[in-house]
C-alpha cells in the first residue's frame, strides 16, 4: 500500500479509534504522528527505528526488547517496515473489540470506499497478514491461502466481499485466525521465527 493510498485510507474514525484503544492520548496526536510519518516515508516504508519508537507510544507496556525484536522481524533487507504493517498492527494489539478491529482493517484495505473488497484489495491484506502471521521468509502459497480464504468468504459468490463476509473469511481461515487470537507480541513472534 503506497503513502498516499495509505493517507487517503485512513480517516477521522480511524484516528479516533486507535487513540480510544492504543497509548495515543488524543486523536490529534495519532494523526499527528501518523502525518509525520507520511511525510518523512513517502514511499510508505518506513525505517525499523520509527516504528519501534511508534508502536513503543501506541502500546507503552509492551516489552521495549519485545518490540526491538518485532520491528527486527518486519523489516525487509534494507531496514524498513510498511506502513500498512503498522497499522494493522495497531489493529490488531489495539484494546477495542475484535469485530471493530476488522472493520478497521477492512477500511484500510477497501481501496475506492465503496463498501467491498475485491481480489486485488484482498491480495494486499492477505500478503500483510501471511508476512505478519508466517514471516517474512515465509514459504505460504499466498494465491493459494487468498483463494482458500475468499471461497469460504464469499457467501454469495459475487467475487467481492462485504465487510461481514470479510470478517467470517478472516476468523475460519487458519492462517489469519491465529493471528487474530494472538494479544501478545511473543506470540506473534514465535510466529514469525
């Protein structure tokens, strides 16, 4: 997901809830911090050290080798960490309601707004998810998981999914569900390991 998709995505609701549910004390200061990435990463990778200094504030009790270790993990050859990684992170170990975490994914992802997820949208999470869930050395099929996922998804086979279909897709597929029953970053990275 490049920076400007990514800022484009991500609204006033988005903001408002991860400062409700992550150690960001005000919806000003997450857009603030967020707005301060975009400009320094306009490529929307970020470097290894901003990410452990902003996941640090979003989830100040976390273990800071802990969290070393996860941004260590995440990062590609050269040191960096998508955004979009991030933010479903943020997503993911926020303290609001699973359900409410998912439709704050599914938005991110739903490229043009319009309510659906289609297999290009659905490429891109699934290719974040299974780097998060499997590593970045991964050997998952993603074409492979991405259609297992979609096919039970899909309820009413219109080759798009709605945010409900989205979330059952999500939780009955094994490669994403574990993800989302982890709350803590050493599973997440015996995970990756």
């Amino acid at each position: 997901m490049g920076n400007s998709q990514a800022r484009q995505r991500i609204k006033a609701r988005d903001f408002d809830y991860l400062a409700k549910f992550t150690g960001f004390a005000t919806e000003e200061l997450v857009e603030e911090y967020f707005d301060t990435l975009m400009g320094k990463y306009p490529d929307g990778k970020m470097d290894a050290e901003d990410f452990i200094k902003t996941f640090s504030i979003a989830f100040p009790m976390r273990p800071e080798e802990k969290v070393q270790k996860l941004g260590a993990e995440l990062a590609n050859k050269d040191g960096k960490i998508s955004m979009a990684n991030m933010l479903i992170l943020f997503y993911l170990f926020s303290a609001g309601k699973l359900e409410d975490n998912l439709v704050g994914i599914f938005n991110l992802f739903d490229a043009d707004g319009n309510k659906i997820i289609t297999l290009n949208e659905l490429y891109e999470i699934m290719a974040v998810f299974i780097e998060i869930g499997e590593g970045k050395d991964h050997k998952t099929d993603l074409a492979k998981t991405m259609a297992e996922m979609f096919k039970v998804a899909d309820v009413n086979k219109d080759d798009v999914l709605e945010l409900k279909e989205f979330q059952k897709g999500v939780m009955e597929h094994p490669v994403t569900a574990k993800i989302f029953r982890i709350k803590n970053i050493d599973a997440i990275l015996d995970l990756m390991v």
